[in-house]
C-alpha cells in the first residue's frame, strides 16, 4: 500500500525533488500523455508499468476471494471448502501489496496511476474481502452487516487520508515514510487468521463464538462484529504510530 505511495511522493513532493531531478519524472510523463490521449489502441495497457500489473494481482486475489466467499453461500455441500479458498487468496494479495513497491523501485517507474490501484486493490483485498469471508461465517444480521459496512469504510477513509497526507508526513534520508498513521489496512490479516482458526474448529454459523445478544430483535447481533469495528477505528486513529519497516 505505502511502499508505491512513498516512492512516488519521495520523486515529486520530497527534498530529493529539491536538490536533484526526479528520476521517475519521464515515466509519468509518458504515462500522463498516453492516458490523456483521444487515439489510440490499448492507450490504457501501454501506459501501465509492471508493478501496476502486480497491482492488480493484489487485486486479482481480492476479487477471487470475494466471489469464493460467495459461492460458500451458495454451495452449502462445500462450504468450508469455499471459505478456506477465501481465505488463503488474501495473504497472496498482501505478498502483490508488498512485491508492486519493490518493483516499483528498482525499475524507478513509480506513478501517480499506481498510487490509486495500490489503495483500491487494498480496499478489496484488505476491506470488503474479509468483510465477506465473516459475513459467509455467520456474522449476517442486520445490525452485525452494519458493522463491517463500518469496518469497509474505515478502511477507505484510512487509504483515502494517506493518499492525502503521504507528501507532508516525516521521512527517512531515502524519502520514504518513517510511520503509518493508524495501522494500516493490511493488517486485517489479523482478522483473517482469527476466522481461519474459528472455521478450523467449526465455529462458524450457529457457533460463532461470544454468541448472540438481543436475539430476536432488530438489534439482535454478533458481539465477534465488535474485533473489526475496533480494527476499524485503530486504522483511522490520528494518534496510533507504527514505525514502517
């Protein structure tokens, strides 16, 4: 996620752009002017670089686990099948997340067009993904889809606030970012090891653990919804810092 962003913000926004020109500058160029132009075949395709081909991937494995939570739901002989598929496509999507940033600076190609499918692909993956795979385990009442809609969009706030913020925040002699501001998304793979561990013990469903309260009612919900509205929160949070590695 921040790897592309601190690339591409340490060439246009960082000291290195005050002492020297910046090296990736002729590749936005050329990217900028074949998005921009009115002809052309596969303009779209020309202008990518390889580490937003990786991007996609990151992606890639989001969809795909979003659609395998999905078909969870409606192959009931092969649930936990499904719902493992679900899972294990999400830590690939995090190898793409940090693999696009490596590629991105060794072939000294960072874009402002790889900025935004890094957040976006993060979102899927890191968001609305893991939101389906918990609402496929059980977590389908009213009030507990509210609280993952919550999580999602804590989730997009925190991508969209670093999009905003990464010029302006303290970086290292290399221009990279010395911290996240709250935890970053990726780290919902936490929740995801949580729901891994609750379908290997058959947790799911009617079994969710912590249970169910005001059952019945149109509050009724699973307290187990509560993890992601605090991992919600602790990624939109001004004050928590974790030093990058």
């Amino acid at each position: 996620m921040s790897q592309r962003l601190s690339a591409a913000s340490a060439g246009t926004n960082g000291q290195a752009s005050k002492d020297a020109p910046s090296q990736n500058q002729p590749a936005i160029d050329k990217q900028k002017m074949l998005l921009s132009a009115d002809v052309g075949h596969f303009s779209l395709v020309r202008a990518m670089h390889l580490a937003d081909l990786i991007t996609l991937m990151n992606g890639f494995c989001g969809v795909m686990s979003i659609f395998s939570s999905l078909q969870s739901c409606l192959d009931a002989a092969n649930r936990d099948s499904h719902l493992w598929w679900a899972l294990a496509f999400l830590p690939f999507g995090l190898f793409f997340d940090f693999f696009d940033g490596k590629v991105a600076r060794w072939r000294k190609k960072s874009s402002l067009m790889g900025q935004e499918l890094d957040s976006l692909a993060d979102l899927i993956s890191f968001g609305v993904a893991p939101a389906m795979v918990a609402f496929s385990l059980g977590l389908r009442t009213r009030a507990d889809t509210v609280g993952l809609t919550f999580f999602v969009l804590c989730g997009l706030t925190r991508l969209a606030r670093f999009n905003v913020t990464v010029a302006v925040l303290p970086k290292d002699a290399t221009g990279k970012s010395k911290y996240f501001e709250g935890t970053p998304i990726p780290t919902s793979l936490g929740l995801d090891a949580i729901m891994a561990y609750w379908l290997q013990q058959g947790w799911i469903l009617n079994n969710i653990p912590f249970g169910t309260v005001f059952e019945g009612t149109a509050l009724e919900f699973h307290p187990a919804v509560l993890l992601f509205m605090i991992h919600g929160c602790m990624m939109t949070s001004k004050t928590i810092r974790i030093p990058k590695p």
